[in-house]
C-alpha cells in the first residue's frame, strides 16, 4: 500500500497508478519414509491466494507435517492422504510430510489333513508380495481354497501380489476314502 498526497490543488489532476504483480510465491513439499526422500514436489501460487494441499503417497499414511520448520496440524483424508491449507499465501514455504508405510495382514488357517507354509498371520507391507505353500498330510488332499470368503479350486500354492488390503487363506482338506 503507497500513499501519494497532492498538495495545493488548484486545477485537475490525472492521477495514473500502474500496479505490478508480485512474484509468485513457492510451495516445496518433500516427502519422506522416516528419513528417506522419496519425491519432492514444487509448485507456485499466485501471492495472497489460497490453497489446500493434498498429501498423499501410494501405500503409505501420513505420520506429522512440518511446515517451515514447525510442527503442523492438518486434517486426515481417509487413512492414506491429509490436508493441509494455506491462506493468504506471502512467502515461501517447506513442507516436510513424513509417512509409514502400510502394512496388511494375511491370515491362513489349514483344516485337519494338512498346513500352511508360513502358518498364522503375516504382516506383509503394501506393495509387496505374499506367496504360501499349502501341503495335504500322507493319504489327505486339498478339496478346495477359500480366499477372502470366496471358494476357489484346489491349487498347492496361493500368491497374494502387490497386497493394498487385509486377506484370508483357508485351505480345507479332506480325507482320501479307500
């Protein structure tokens, strides 16, 4: 803001004001696993302006925000993203978000006549891989797969690939009859 006086008028003034936009200002966003980088994004607003920042990485969930070297507070999207607002944007800014990467669970249970390899539960990360040998004890043989509640065939391996969410496993065998 400028103020201009004119003193002593005695006839009329042009006044012509020419405005300059300011520079636009700068949002770098670093994105980490624990102390990793993993991406870095840049962006520029208009100076004064308004924006909400989504934060998100695939398979993982937000753990804190800093922003310009203080601790942050924003709003959880879901368990995988968070918002972050910024208002009247006149300087620059560093936010770094920190995540954890999501992990799921695999649970897998053998009916008599035979097991799992590995047995139990499994806590397998997001993206990753799952695989399990299912083996029928001598004069047993696998009658058929349960995966996520829905009946497959009977196979002697199951894989679980790129796992995003919580699976079950149930093998059921049953007894060759002589």
């Amino acid at each position: 803001t400028a103020t201009y006086v004119i003193s002593n008028v005695q006839s009329d003034q042009d006044l012509v004001i020419n405005y300059q936009q300011v520079a636009d200002k700068q949002i770098v966003v670093n994105y980490y696993d624990g102390t990793l980088l993993m991406a870095q994004e840049v962006m520029s607003v208009n100076c004064g302006s308004d924006t909400t920042l989504t934060l998100a990485y695939p398979c993982y969930s937000i753990d804190h925000l800093v922003v310009n070297g203080e601790s942050a507070s924003y709003s959880s999207v879901g368990d995988s993203a968070a918002n972050y607002s910024l208002h009247n944007i006149l300087l620059d800014y560093v936010m770094d978000a920190t995540f954890l990467q999501k992990q799921y669970n695999i649970v897998v249970t053998a009916s008599e006549g035979g097991s799992i390899t590995p047995a139990g539960t499994s806590e397998v990360l997001c993206g990753d891989s799952w695989n399990c040998t299912i083996t029928p004890d001598e004069g047993w043989y696998i009658d058929y797969l349960t995966v996520d509640g829905e009946q497959r065939a009977a196979q002697n391996s199951w894989s679980f690939t790129s796992v995003q969410a919580n699976h079950t496993l149930t093998a059921t065998f049953a007894q060759y009859n002589y």
